[in-house]
C-alpha cells in the first residue's frame, strides 16, 4: 500500500505544477512565440555577470543608472560632470562590450552565423534583468514586474489567467485591490509565494532585489 506521506513525492509535485502550467500558457500563446520569449528572458540572467566580468566602473554605473535607475541621459551628466555626448558614448561601448560577451550565447541560441540584430538582443536583456532586481514593490506593480521580467504580452496574460485587459490594467495601476482568487491565481502562474506579492516574503528568480 502506498503511503500518503510519499506519494506523491515533491519532486514529482513540482514536475507536475511546472508541465501544468507550461501547458496552461500554451494556451495564450504559440511555441514559436514562446521560444522566441524565453530566449530574451535567458539571455537577461547571464548580463549581471557579463557586466561584472568586461565593464570599467564608469561603464558599469552609467548602465546602471540608466537601465536600471531609469534616469535621463542629461540628468547622468550632470551627475557624472561630464557631457551627454560622453555618457552616450560610454553606454555604447559598454553594450558593445556586454555584447561581446554575449555573442556567442545568441549564436547558439538562434542558431545563426551573423547577428545584425545582436545590439537589440542585448538593449533588451539588459532591460529584462533591470526589471528583475528593481526594488519591492506593491502587489499591482509586482505583477507588472513580473510579467514584463518574464516579457510575457498584456494579452498573453489575460488569455492565460481568463481575465481582460481592463480588469490587469486596473489591477497593475492599483486601481483596484486583487481578490483572494486573484492572489492565488498570480501566484500559482509566476510560481511564487502569495506572500511575496502581498509583502515581499520570498523573492521571485531566487535571489532578492537590489
């Protein structure tokens, strides 16, 4: 007789939930557009490291305040006391050079010889990762978080989770409070804790925000 206590296991709790839900956003979306959002959102795990291992300090702090504070260009310049030309030029060279690093990561990936489009693979990484590592925010705006960190589309959601556009608009501006079905529902389809979306708890991606 099996005993409740081993079955089923964790293991085979947690392969189930993952092939569900795998399957369930299947539905919103087709598997060529699926690969081609994982890609991106893959690729954005590797650029903290790549930033760490090719950037020089005043490369690094341009990115991040500009990627990842959300700061103007002219509002850098005068911060750094240099030119606007300079701070362009410095996260030019520095996207160049995560690039670099990157390049044959996007090769494997799309399987291709040439990158024409390699600067617009990184620009978007490096958006997606500063999406990640932003600070704790409110349940409506940690599913916006979530959901543009995982670059999954506002319809892709709502088909998904069999809510419209309107109601995940009003509930991402926090126009309206999620209900209990809500929270459980966000929860179980970003696998994380209801914890951390109503107070922080547990962090998505296993690591905590900057």
């Amino acid at each position: 007789m099996i005993s409740e206590d081993t079955f089923p296991t964790a293991d085979e709790l947690a392969m189930a939930k993952k092939a569900y839900f795998d399957w369930e956003r299947s539905e919103a979306e087709s598997l060529s557009d699926f690969v081609c959002r994982r890609r991106t959102v893959d690729l954005s795990y590797l650029v903290g490291d790549a930033m760490d291992a090719c950037l020089t300090k005043t490369e690094k702090t341009a990115v991040k305040k500009y990627y990842y504070g959300g700061k103007k260009i002219f509002d850098i310049a005068e911060e750094l006391n240099v030119s606007t030309q300079s701070v362009r030029k410095t996260l030019g060279r520095a996207l160049g050079k995560i690039g670099e690093r990157l390049k044959y990561v996007v090769e494997y990936q799309y399987d291709l010889k040439n990158i024409p489009f390699l600067p617009l693979a990184v620009r978007e990484a490096v958006m997606l990762d500063a999406i990640r590592r932003s600070s704790p925010l409110l349940f409506g705006e940690k599913i916006k978080k979530l959901r543009e960190s995982e670059n999954i589309s506002v319809s892709a959601l709502c088909a998904s989770m069999d809510i419209s556009e309107t109601d995940l608009s009003a509930l991402e501006n926090g126009d309206r409070a999620p209900t209990a079905k809500e929270i459980i529902a966000f929860s179980s389809y970003f696998d994380v804790s209801a914890d951390h979306l109503l107070k922080g708890g547990i962090c998505a991606f296993g690591k905590s925000p900057m």
